[in-house]
C-alpha cells in the first residue's frame, strides 16, 4: 500500500525501538518466494501465543503485514512498524521497530514485548498456507485472515486517529474527538476537536480527493487540544488521495505520504 512506504508509527511520546537481529537465512526451498508475504493479513496463531508466555491473555490479537519492504502490524496492545528483508533462498530480517506507547494490562504489554523481542530474531521464512518464521527461540506460526470489507467513504462517521507530520505520525490526544462525515451531496463536516468545521469535498477517479478551504467555529480549548486542531485544519487542505482498508480511512498527500488516519463505523 503506497501509505505504508513513508509510515512510522510513533505517538506524541518517544519513539520505542526494539532492537532486532541481523540478517540470517533459513535452509527451507520450498515456500520461499518473498512475493508470497505480501498482500495479506497474518495472524498470530494460539499456539505461538502460549509459546511465548505462560497464561496469554484471551482474545489477545498479533498481526504481521508486509509490503513494499515495509511490515507493520498489531503486537497484542500497540502498532508497530519497521523495514524489512526477504530473499528467495527463505532468508528474512527485521530492522528496529518503532512502536507506539498505549498503555494496556499487564499481560498483554508482557505478550507485546515477548512478540517483538522473538520477530526481531526471526532469520527465516516459509509460507505454504501458513507463515512460519524461524531463527529465534520459538517458531512463529501465522495464519492468513481475509481482508475486511471496506467501508464506503461518504455515510461512514469516521473518527481520527493519527496525525502525520513527515516521517511522524502521532496518535490523537486522549479524550478528544475528531471527525469528519461526508455526504452525498458534496458536503464534509465535523468536529476538529474543538471547533465544529465544514466546507466541501471533490472526489475524483482513482482515488483522488480534494477538499475546499473549511470554515470553523471560534470557541477556545486547552493549549494542545487547539494545537491538535490547528494540525488537523492544516492536513486538510492537503490531502489530494485516499484509501480505504476495511474500516480505516487513510488520508494522502499529492506524493501518497499520509497525513490523517481515521477509524469508521
């Protein structure tokens, strides 16, 4: 996906790398062609959950994306995202991760670090229905999950979630609500965290979106809920593309760099 080539996930705090291995190769020719990892959604199986803790919390959620060099994912609590490499021969490593630092129960931020800790020395890979990825401590099995249908654009009440600046991209301030709903005849609105906006959109083939200078109320907020605004209000007026993966909106600059994430319902 063109977002994923640019994205580092990270929040308004410090960045959180994990330092990984260096690469190795696996022996394996069969199911090592690198083309394999991509396009799809990998999930974690139960079996490589209880291989790496003891009593894993249920319902606990590990997915692995790759793409375009690029692998990101859910690690049980945070997003993570890093470079990768693949050859043919079944050799694959992982660059540092940047993570993103919520704060969830214990146990699963003990499944999180005990996940990127093993991905990080993975050497090898196969894929024959399943991922495998070996070369640490613990094999990791994945399973492919179908993708999610996407959610229409115009009628979906989407909700921000992410904020880039550049190579940043920053999760939205706890207890604000950011949001933005299009309509049929032409129209956005929303709130921008503080202020009620509107104004109009344009929708073009392949993707492409435009939106026209948004007018907004004038009330007043706390320092950084009208810092978070004001880079919101910003983005806006940039955004020339956009995609859809299941129920995130992604928000594109004219070179396909993200500028504003979004979760719909």
């Amino acid at each position: 996906m063109t977002l994923r080539r640019s994205l580092s996930l990270l929040t308004l705090l410090p960045f959180v790398l994990v330092a990984c291995a260096e690469n190795g190769g696996s022996d394996t020719d069969v199911g090592t062609d690198p083309a394999d990892l991509t396009g799809v959604t990998w999930q974690l199986d139960g079996s490589s959950i209880a291989s790496l803790m003891s009593d894993p919390p249920q319902d606990a959620v590990v997915t692995l994306e790759l793409a375009d060099g690029q692998a990101h994912g859910t690690a049980a609590c945070n997003s993570y995202g890093g470079a990768y490499q693949a050859s043919d021969d079944g050799s694959i490593a992982f660059e540092s991760f940047s993570v993103t630092e919520m704060a969830c129960d214990e146990p699963l931020m003990a499944l999180e670090a005990a996940y990127l800790t093993e991905l990080g020395r993975v050497t090898g890979f196969s894929v024959e229905g399943d991922l495998v990825l070996t070369g640490g401590d613990i094999t990791l099995t994945f399973s492919a999950i179908p993708p999610p249908e996407p959610l229409p654009l115009v009628g979906t009440a989407w909700k921000l979630t992410t904020i880039a600046s550049g190579d940043t991209v920053s999760s939205t301030i706890a207890g604000t609500d950011t949001t933005a709903e299009l309509t049929a005849d032409g129209s956005i609105e929303g709130s921008a965290g503080c202020n009620r906006y509107s104004g109009a959109y344009t929708e073009g083939g392949g993707g492409m979106l435009s939106f026209s200078a948004l007018a907004t109320t004038k009330m007043m907020c706390a320092e950084d809920v009208m810092a978070q605004e004001a880079a919101f209000l910003t983005a806006m007026e940039q955004v020339a593309a956009f995609e859809i993966e299941g129920s995130q909106l992604w928000l594109l600059d004219g070179g396909g760099a993200l500028l504003l994430g979004f979760d719909g319902a």
